[in-house]
C-alpha cells in the first residue's frame, strides 16, 4: 500500500457499519442552502434532485472526526498513511515531529492514534517525509529528502522491520552529464513503489544548480543497494518536467506519470512505463470529444494490472474565449491511454483503490469543497466527503488504500477571512465507515427506495418512531427528523 504527502484524515472501511496541500488563492463559494420542513419531499426535489436525473450508485458510508496523535503531548500531523485492515494503519508525519523528534511511527486501532514505542526514525537533517508503503504496521517502507548542503537534497530510503529503523541509504545526486556542465543539485524521493523486499522503486525530480529545469530521477533497491537507476529518464520538456506519482503491476510493468513544459509553453501531461529493462514514454492519448484542452497535468496513477491502470490530473478547457479547470481520467488498457468521462470534481490530485472496480479520486484544492469520486468498475461517480462546519475549504490531498479496501484521505479545511487569508485553518482526522444506515432495505446502496422509507417515517423531533420504522432513525435518537434527513442527504448518490 502507497501513502503520498499530506492532514484532514479520512478513512474508508468496507466491514464497518455504524488529504503539503497545493494551496490557491482562496476564492468563496456559494452557501448551501437546504429548505427546513416538516415533511421531507420539498429538500429531496431541490438536494437530492431525486425527480430530475436517475440516481447513480455510489459507495455509502458518512464520514466522522477522528483525533490527530499526540506526541509527549504535542498534537502533531500524521501526513503519510498506509492501512493494512479497518483497525490497524500506520501514520509517518511527513516533517519532523514536535522538539526535533523525527519521523514517528503512529498506529491507528480503529478507535486512537498511539505514538511509536521503538522510537522516532533519527535521520540528521531531515527536510521531508514523502511516501511510505509495506504489508504490514511491522513491515514499512520510508522515502523522501534529506539536506546534505545548504543547496543540495537528496532522497533517501528506511526500513522498519518490527525492531526498528534501519536507513537502507542516501543519495548524493551526481552530475548525470558531466560533458553539458549543467549537473542536478536536488534531488528527492517523492514516490514510493514496493514490489517486493528486493525491488524498491524510489521517483522523483532533480533540479539543476541554477533551478531553472529539473527532470525526472529514479532509484532502486535490489535487496543489499540503493543506486541512482541507469539508464536514466530522459525529460520529456527542455524546461521544467515535475514527476508526481509511480505505480507498478509488476517488476517489468511499473508506471511514473508527470506533466512539464518548454520555455514559453503550456504545461502538459507525460507517462513512462518501465519494462524491466528501461523507462519508456507513453504521450500519446486520446480524449474525450467535443473539447480544446489547452492544458493538462497528471497527478497520480494506480496499476492493477498490465491493462488495467489509472492515471488522473486536471485539464484547462478552451471555451467561449474563457478557460475551465476540470478533472481528467486516463484509462490504459493494454494498447493505448483514453480518457474516460467523469464528475467534475476539481483539479485531481490523488487516488487510491483496493482493485479494478473500486477507485477514488480527489482534489487538494479547498475551494472545491473536498470532493471525491468512485470508480466502481463501470462508471465514475461523485461521493460526498465530511461536511465540516462553517468550513469555506475543504482539500484532499492524498488517498490510500489497503488491498481489502480501506481507504484514507489526507486534507485540511479552513475558513477564508476575505481578505486573502484564514480566519480558521486546521490539519484534521477523519473516517469514513463503508455502509452505511441510509440504505434501510439493505439493498447495498442508498437509493428512492430508501427515500421512500424516510419520507413515511418522518413525524419530527421528540417523536419515537414506530418498530417497523426504526431503520429510519439514522442518529438513533428514537425520532425521525430532520437530522436523519440530513445524514440521508449526504450518503444519497449525486
């Protein structure tokens, strides 16, 4: 399992019943406002638009706040997440912890956060944590950038077995062309890809001495050393080519996607797939009809099989003289890279899934309200995240998930003051349980059948509901009202 930086948390599990964010300029967003009645039917015809479009199902579940861990107790951010089942995953903060204590191990019980017992992992000067990745709370995989010169980064790579921590090595990047005078003073690990104890890949990007281009860099573990993997990449964009994420189906069947651009030009997308022997482009992909994308950026990519992976990003729309920022699916199939049609949920940054009919997507960017979207075989679906209270922002920055299908966000929320600042801004936790009450008949998912069932149980707060409407008091308070509407609101499909 792969967790990818950053600290809203979010959990998804499939047995229970009951997101470094990008940052933008914030913008404000209309307020939602739902109609209070003693009957339901007028709130589901204007929020669930139930009589205006066909329902699509969607993976329900509602989300709630879990705590941060604490740390000698300091409130610190776990922003790098790998979950092995609903009640064990492992936290690593990406900085070092509060008074300089390193990277920590936090373990989730299904309830709690608790801190490392063998200790933090000490790496002197350590700039960043950037992914982790193992089988199990005993079995970690740590990556990311660690300062060897006032100017100069390098990546590095951890193993925990249980026992402790042991730094497998780290990585001066050397000068890749001595003849062209132009040698990478930085470099990083910001992707992690474990395929088996002695084939580590660690991705990322090197930076020239003057920080005018950069380009992306490999490294591999073989089982006894970590090198700089020849022969390397060669960029794609003369310019700035920025790698984001590496996933693999296997040893010769492992994909980087990223996006770049020459001097003066548009930012666009790139993939490389490694065959066992080197990195080969895949640029070329067909989109979607009827649209002029001016630009493009993948930003994450999961493989489930050789025909079977994912990548997503953003693109920005040419329309009408004006431009839209809209999401971006890739499909590869074996043969070639198409993009597949999907809710609109923003800029994606990130996705996670436990297999080829159970994929979720985000986006970082808090004006888009922390939407997600789900896979689940057949089509691309939008799923509501946590509401969040007075929140204007809400991002999700990173998602991961384990192979039985427990997944986690990593985000914030803030609340924009608007005057180009925060009047509220926190790095939270929170879990979401797949399954959820709002499908009353059992039938798997939350549909008009439900709504059914909801709208005849209604008779208000203080009201206890009858036995046979009992699947209708979704907060268990004994009544049904409009809170109950309100949490069937937010797990009815979009």
């Amino acid at each position: 399992m792969l967790s990818r930086h950053p600290a809203l948390i979010q959990h998804v599990s499939p047995t229970d019943m009951t997101s470094r964010p990008a940052q933008k300029e914030p913008r404000m967003k209309s307020p939602l406002i739902v109609s209070s009645r003693s009957r339901f039917t007028t709130c589901a015809v204007v929020s669930l638009g139930v009589f205006t479009h066909a329902a699509v199902a969607q993976p329900c579940g509602d989300w709630s706040v879990t705590p941060n861990p604490v740390f000698e107790g300091t409130e610190f951010r776990p922003t790098l997440i790998v979950p092995f089942s609903p009640d064990s995953a492992v936290a690593i903060n990406s900085a070092p912890a509060p008074g300089g204590a390193g990277l920590l191990r936090t373990l989730w019980d299904g309830s709690t956060w608790t801190s490392d017992t063998p200790g933090p992992l000490d790496l002197d000067n350590v700039w960043d944590a950037r992914a982790v990745a193992g089988s199990s709370p005993n079995d970690l995989w740590v990556s990311g950038i660690v300062g060897v010169s006032n100017f100069q980064g390098a990546p590095f790579l951890a193993h925990y077995d249980g026992q402790g921590w042991d730094v497998t090595s780290v990585i001066p990047i050397d000068d890749p062309n001595p003849d062209a005078g132009d040698p990478r003073r930085s470099g990083e690990g910001s992707s992690l890809v474990v395929i088996a104890p002695d084939d580590v890949w660690v991705i990322g990007n090197g930076e020239s001495p003057n920080g005018w281009s950069s380009s992306p860099v490999t490294f591999h573990w073989d089982g006894s050393t970590f090198v700089e993997f020849v022969p390397q990449i060669e960029p794609v964009y003369g310019r700035f080519n920025v790698t984001e994420a590496a996933s693999a189906a296997a040893s010769d069947a492992v994909w980087l996607v990223g996006y770049g651009r020459n001097s003066g030009t548009s930012f666009h997308s790139y993939i490389y797939q490694f065959d066992g022997t080197s990195w080969n482009p895949q640029l070329d992909w067909t989109p979607l009809p009827n649209q002029t994308i001016f630009q493009d950026q993948l930003h994450d990519v999961v493989a489930f099989a050789r025909d079977d992976v994912w990548a997503v990003g953003k693109k920005l729309l040419l329309a009408d003289n004006d431009t839209q920022i809209a999401s971006m699916y890739l499909h590869w199939d074996g043969n070639g890279w198409t993009e597949v049609a999907g809710p609109d949920i923003g800029p994606i940054t990130s996705a996670a899934g436990s297999g080829s009919d159970d994929i979720w997507a985000s986006n970082a960017f808090g004006e888009f309200g922390g939407r997600l979207a789900h896979w689940d075989g057949t089509s691309w679906t939008e799923v509501n995240s946590a509401p969040i209270p007075d929140a204007t922002h809400i991002g999700l920055t990173n998602l991961t998930s384990s192979a039985s299908g427990d997944v986690w966000a990593v985000g914030y929320w803030g609340i924009y003051d608007g005057a180009g600042g925060w009047a509220a801004y926190e790095e939270i936790a929170e879990q979401f349980s797949l399954g959820c009450a709002g499908d009353m008949d059992g039938g798997g998912e939350v549909n008009l059948a439900d709504f059914e069932t909801l709208d005849a149980c209604q008779a208000g707060p203080g009201v206890l509901v009858s036995p046979g409407c009992a699947p209708a008091d979704l907060d268990g308070d004994g009544d049904c009202d409009f809170t109950d509407f309100s949490m069937f609101q937010r797990q009815f499909p979009h």
